[in-house]
C-alpha cells in the first residue's frame, strides 16, 4: 500500500529513501560522503586484515587469507564509489576517453606492471615460496603485489643459494620483458659439477670409480625423488631422458688430471652438497695418499677448506684451459 507521500512502507522505503538521497548529493556532498565512505570501508577491513589470519595455523594459510581481505577491500571501495557518483559516471566518460591517451602514456610503467601481474597469475610463472631468478636477481618469492613482487635475495657476495639478507623487489613488468627462471615449478633439482684436480701419476681408474661412489652416496637419500619428479616432467613436456646418476668425465689440462663430477641436487642444497662432496673427497685423498695427489700443490689433504678454496679458485671452464694448453705447442 502507498503511503501518503509516495513511498512504500515499511524500513525498506526508509532505507530506499536514504540511498536516493546519497545518490541526489551534490558533487561538493558526494565528495565528502566518498571520504567518510572510504575511511570506513578501509578501517573496517584493516581490522580484519590484522586479526582474521590469526585464526590460521599455517603460514601459507595466513598469507592467502591476508591478501583476500586486502583484495576484498579495494573492491568494495570501488563498488562504493561506483554507487555514490553513479550519475556523474556518464558525464564523465567523454573526458576520460579524451585523456585517456595521455595517462596510458603517464602510467604505461603502471599498467605494464599490472599486465605482469595478471601474466604472473594466470600463466603461474611463479607463486610464492618459490626460488626464482628475473634477470640478473634471484631469491625466493615471498610476497606478489599487484605492481611488484618481493624476492628475499640469495648469492650476489654469499656463495651458492646462501641468503644475502636484502630484500629485493622487481616491477611485475619485468616478467614481460625478460626471462624468468623457475627453481620449484616441476623439477626442483638441478644439475651441478664440481672439477677436482690430480696429478698424471695419480690412479685415474681408481679416482673415477672414488668419485662415482662419494658422488651416489652423498645424493642417494633423493635420487628416487628426483626420478619421480622428472617422469612428471617428461609425462607433461616433450623432452628427452637424461641420466639422473652422477657421471664423471676426465680431461688433461695443462699436465693435470681433471675430473669433472656431475650429479643432481635439490635447488636449495647446491652449497651444502658441494661442501660434503668436498669434504669426503678430502677425506678419500688422505686415505689413499699413495693412489691420489691433488694436482696443486697448494691444495694438500690434511686442510679440507683449503682443498676446497683451492680447487673452486680454478678456472672452471675446462675448454677454455685446454685452448690455452694448445696454443702454447
């Protein structure tokens, strides 16, 4: 039944009758009511964000809830804008499409940025905890925004995948423009070589089946990881099989026996495989001190750090050395 003055009744004429009002503003009270609105709707999901992923255990858990809150709230501020100048939208459009040129040229880094988060998204180039390197930077994901993703850094002046302690973050942008290497997606292991140097008297038959057998000792706990991992691989890309054993393979250089030790090893373990390859290696030499001779003499079985130090201070392209050698005849 209509009421009297041409409303409906009941609380939903009054609330009907409040929002035609908000929408009839002026521009100056639209303004101002927008301001009001946005304070509000920012509040109240800045209060979520700080007190509803604490009821999640898990860290991961807690990460992806904070950041559906965080989306939540941006998008209810746009729909409250939207409603609130919901009129003055069409009289709008016309200068928006006449500048629209210039701020596409003002914010093209902006939008190339968002273009990359959305590419980061739905290709799923990565995600995060995962180890990445974008360019010439590498570290693990720990936060992707919609203008830039967070990398903890790891290498640049610590060796191997050590963390350096900064915090680096890369315009999404880059994803668009240059390469981005992927550690965790798929195969988390990778290939890497250790060169160990011996005398020409030294056993080679013997230093190889020593390498072979440190090298299967020091990755057995995983191989079988690494086998199932890379069949996953091969079931979803055409690639070819290779051998996921250790392989050793000698080359003579500059009157030395070079032996290079290839083997497979989690992405996050490259420096402490290398340093209990090392080790062992070290300990085999001083055993079998008759058999074997480091190549160096600066490099001597009783210091395994200073093996080490020594044998990685090499140049390690074994092509290159042997060029040299070459030339020299």
């Amino acid at each position: 039944m209509l009421h009297p003055l041409g409303h409906t009744g009941g609380d939903g004429g009054g609330m009907n009758d409040l929002l035609k009002q908000a929408v009839s503003l002026s521009l100056l009270g639209k303004c101002f009511a927008a301001a009001a609105g946005i304070l509000i709707i920012h509040g109240t999901f800045r209060v979520l964000e700080e007190t509803l992923p604490r009821r999640f255990g898990r860290s991961d858990a807690r990460y992806k809830v904070r950041k559906l809150v965080v989306f939540s709230g941006y998008l209810s501020i746009l729909i409250f804008l939207a409603f609130v100048f919901e009129d003055r939208l069409s009289r709008l459009s016309f200068a928006l499409g006449a500048v629209g040129a210039g701020v596409a040229v003002a914010l093209q880094d902006v939008l190339a940025s968002f273009a990359g988060a959305f590419s980061i998204g739905f290709s799923k180039l990565y995600a995060v905890g995962d180890r990445v390197q974008i360019g010439e930077t590498r570290g693990d994901v720990i936060d992707i925004g919609l203008l830039r993703t967070t990398l903890l850094e790891t290498g640049n002046w610590v060796s191997g995948d050590l963390y350096n302690g900064r915090i680096v973050r890369i315009p999404n942008s880059a994803v668009l423009k240059g390469s981005v290497f992927n550690y965790s997606q798929g195969f988390r292991f990778v290939w890497d070589e250790i060169k160990i140097p011996f005398t020409t008297t030294s056993d080679f038959q013997f230093a190889r089946e020593m390498l072979l057998r440190v090298a299967k000792e020091a990755i057995g706990e995983y191989l079988a990881e690494a086998q199932t991992s890379w069949k996953a691989i091969s079931d979803n890309y055409r690639s070819a099989n290779p051998p996921l054993e250790p392989t050793v393979t000698l080359v003579v250089v500059g009157g030395s026996l070079e032996f290079s030790l290839s083997y497979v090893t989690n992405y996050t373990k490259r420096t402490a495989m290398k340093d209990q390859l090392f080790t062992k290696i070290v300990e085999e030499v001083a055993n079998n001190k008759g058999r074997l001779e480091w190549a160096s003499p600066a490099v001597g079985p009783a210091s395994p750090t200073a093996a080490r130090d020594a044998i990685e201070a090499r140049p390690s392209s074994s092509t290159q050395a042997a060029g040299k050698a070459t030339g020299s005849h």
